[in-house]
C-alpha cells in the first residue's frame, strides 16, 4: 500500500497557496493522524547548536492534546524556537497535557519545573486575586508519569525556587518490587500537588500494562511501560490504540538491551520505533577526522548503557516495526546546517546518512531516519482514504473560495518536515533521506546561520521558496 502523503502529494488539490491565507491541512488528516514531533534529538553530550537535548511530543488523541516524552534542559524554548511551517500548525505548549519521563538523567529532566510553571500560571496578584483564584481547577492541569524519584524531584524543585502557581499537577510514580513510595501526604506535598498514584509492575514480567486510557479518534488509547536496560533504571513506553487500526508506537529511553519491554511491542508490530543510537562508527573515508574502530565505538557505547545504529536496527526487526527513527544522537554527530559551508555540510550530510545506513541494513524492512530537532512523524490511519480527503479539500476550499490558486506539496520543502505512512504499511525508498543534500539543506530554518567556512557570507537565511515567511 502506498504512503497516504505520496498518493496526495501528486494531487493538485493537496496545497493551497494564495495570498490571503495560510497553506491548509483537512480536518480529516489533522485528526485522524497520529503524529510524533521531535523538539530535542541529542543525547547527554548536549545541547549543541543544532539539537537540543531528548523530549518530543505526540499528538495521538485526534484533538490537539499533547503528550511529552522526557524534558530536557531547553524544552521550553524549543517551543518558540520551532520553524516556519505554512503546511501544519505547530505543537503548542498550551496543548500539554501528559508528561512521560523515562529516567532520572538530568538531559532527560532539567525542563520539567519551566514547563510547570508556564503551564500551571503564576498565583493571581492585585485586587481581583482572591476571585481569580476562586476559580481554580480542583484537577490537576497536567499529569506526570515516571520511574521513582520523579515525583521528590519535582516537588523537591518547586519548594526550593518558592515556585507557586496557580493550577495543579500530579506525578504517578512506576515502581517496580524494591522501590520505596514516596509520600503523598499533605504535610510533604508542594502547594501545588495533587496526591498520584504509585502503579506497582507485574510481579511475573515487571511490566506495567494500562498505566493509563484515553478516548481518540477510533477508541481507547492505552499507555503501557516496561523496564529496559540502562547504567540505570530506565522505562520504554508504548502507546496504543486498544481498536482498529490497532496502531502502536513504542518509544524507548535510553539502552543498550531493550528485550525486556518486547512483549509489550508485538502482536500486533508497532508502526513506529523510536530508539536512541548514541554512538555509532564512521569511516574516515565519510569523515576525514573519523579515528575509532568499530570494536572501540561498541565497546564504550555498550558500556554506558547505550545503542548504535545496528542495535537499533535489530531490536527493530526482532518487533517487526514498521518505521524506525533514531533518536538521542550522540553530540558527534550534528545535523547538517544550511548556512554551514559546501564541505563542511556535506560531510555531516554524509555521517548521518552513514548513520541511517546502518540501523537500515540490521533493520531489514525500510529506511530508518536520524531525527532532527522540530522533525515530526504522521501516522495515518489505514482507513483514511485519497478520495474522501481530496472531496473535502475541494468542497471547504476551491468551492469556496473559486479562485484559489492549487499547487503540489513537493513544490514546498516544508512539507518534507512530515513523514508519514499507513499504520498497516512498510516504510519505503520514496521516503526522505539526509543523504539528499536538497532534503537536508531545507529541514531547518535558521534565523542566522554560522559564516560559511569557505569565507562566505553570515547573513540571515530565507527561504526562496516562501516569500510571505518573515
């Protein structure tokens, strides 16, 4: 079956480009599409100037409600920082709702209280304080969920920087058989909490299964997680949809052995993989200043606790996923920048395809893609068909308007920004790739860019190609 986005990008009714508006996705396609976008893709080493450390956020609901997978140091930024994007409405943080932290790691934690204390709004001050207050939510505004310690590091936090705000937050804590609770008592709790839950693993296979259900699109959407190895602990959460299509998407911490989470990831396959490949080998015939051997890069990237990209391809073919995207990218390996000079660029064009290469061989079944700070992935669902998308472009938009002007996707490299494809599909060729120096040099939107290492110039870069984009 071929991907939804390359059927209609040879439609002429896929874009519309006039003047007077923006570019317009159907209200079927916003909702009925799960999509993953990344806001950080580097690993500890970071952040650097081209990726900030790990979070991302999915939108698997259908209704532009928000859940957050870790929350490094800079979250909170990145959502100003995204780029232009005529073709989509970028995640904004008003939308989050849920927050899952997979380890303790200060690059996977550092942005949580920020997000908190934008999220949940200063105490009212001034003479209409004690009415503005009165309307409070007695719910909590927004829930986290993470391993033990989660819930004393919040709260922790908030008490030492005297943060108070106005709504309320919950942390669930997942426990497995040794750990501690941690109190919830009035006496303990920051102002601002709501006592949570402490969700206690499976005593025969430590996985925590239903920790959470919530109505999308076709039906329930249940979260389940299971441990995965790392120098420390550390959880991989799966999100599922509990009817058909049945689509899954399985997001992993860090780890160098995730096995123990593989029951959660079969029956049926998940239709992404997000896996972290920390390290990875580059020859010096790709990269010049290329030096480690391959036993030298596994060995210490083993013994971190960490992944290369053949691992992540592997663990991926033992699922049978149907998309697989690396993630956490060790600060070695920055993305291409479009304002970076023509060797320059093209040498770290040509490390992350290598990157790619790699987790694609192990892999076996598609392409897998190196993420890159504001990437985001579609999953359609299977039901969702050209037709009825086409119809509906034509009757809210040409029917209306008359003198819309109509042109392809593939004319605008934002629209490379989205990777999609059916939930019951496999990834194929046509997908994008960094090794294209046109794809890599339009994912991102640089406000000013580093000189050209050729001597060229530093001004800001502006795409050709939007001429309404400031």
């Amino acid at each position: 079956m071929l991907r939804l986005s390359a059927r209609l990008s040879h439609s002429p009714l896929f874009v519309r480009h006039s003047s007077s508006s923006r570019f317009h996705i159907p209200a079927q396609m916003l909702t009925t599409t799960m999509t993953v976008t990344f806001l950080g893709t580097s690993s500890g080493g970071g952040p650097s100037q081209s990726r900030n450390c790990s979070s991302l956020v999915a939108d698997l609901l259908g209704d532009g409600k928000l859940w957050m997978v870790d929350c490094a140091e800079g979250t909170l930024r990145q959502f100003q920082l995204q780029p232009y994007s005529p073709d989509r409405s970028n995640p904004r943080l008003s939308q989050l709702k849920k927050i899952f932290i997979t380890h303790m790691h200060a690059d996977h934690v550092m942005g949580i209280v920020p997000i908190l204390r934008n999220v949940l709004f200063p105490v009212p001050v001034g003479q209409d304080a004690a009415q503005i207050q009165a309307l409070q939510k007695s719910y909590p505004t927004i829930e986290l969920y993470g391993p033990a310690g989660l819930r004393t590091f919040v709260r922790s936090i908030l008490k030492m920087t005297s943060s108070r705000t106005s709504d309320k937050y919950v942390v669930h804590e997942l426990l497995n058989l040794t750990d501690s609770v941690t109190s919830c008592e009035p006496d303990v709790m920051h102002e601002s909490e709501v006592a949570g839950k402490d969700i206690v693993c499976s005593p025969e296979d430590s996985l925590w299964r239903d920790i959470l259900q919530a109505d999308g699109i076709f039906g329930p959407v249940a979260v389940d997680a299971g441990p995965i190895a790392h120098r420390d602990p550390c959880i991989g959460f799966v999100f599922r949809e509990a009817a058909k299509p049945f689509r899954k998407i399985v997001v992993l911490g860090d780890t160098n052995d995730p096995s123990a989470i593989v029951p959660l990831c079969i029956d049926p396959s998940p239709s992404l993989l997000v896996h972290e490949a920390t390290d990875a080998h580059i020859s010096p015939d790709i990269d010049p200043k290329a030096k480690r051997s391959y036993d030298t890069v596994k060995e210490k990237a083993l013994a971190r606790g960490h992944s290369i990209p053949e691992m992540a391809g592997a663990f991926a073919k033992t699922i049978g996923a149907r998309k697989l995207v690396l993630n956490h990218i060790g600060g070695r390996f920055p993305a291409p920048n479009p304002n970076e000079g023509y060797r320059l660029k093209g040498v770290r064009t040509n490390v992350i395809a290598e990157i790619e290469r790699q987790a694609t061989e192990a892999w076996g079944m598609g392409n897998a893609r190196a993420a890159w700070d504001f990437m985001r992935v579609g999953i359609p669902a299977a039901e969702v068909s050209q037709v009825a998308v086409e119809e509906q472009l034509f009757d809210e938009d040409l029917g209306s308007q008359g003198t819309s002007q109509w042109t392809s996707s593939n004319d605008f490299p934002t629209s490379y920004n989205t990777w999609e494809t059916n939930a019951g599909s496999s990834s194929t060729s046509e997908t994008p790739s960094y090794a294209s120096s046109r794809y890599a040099r339009q994912n991102h939107r640089w406000s000013k860019g580093p000189p050209d290492v050729g001597g060229g110039s530093s001004r800001p870069y502006r795409s050709r190609y939007h001429p309404e984009q400031k």
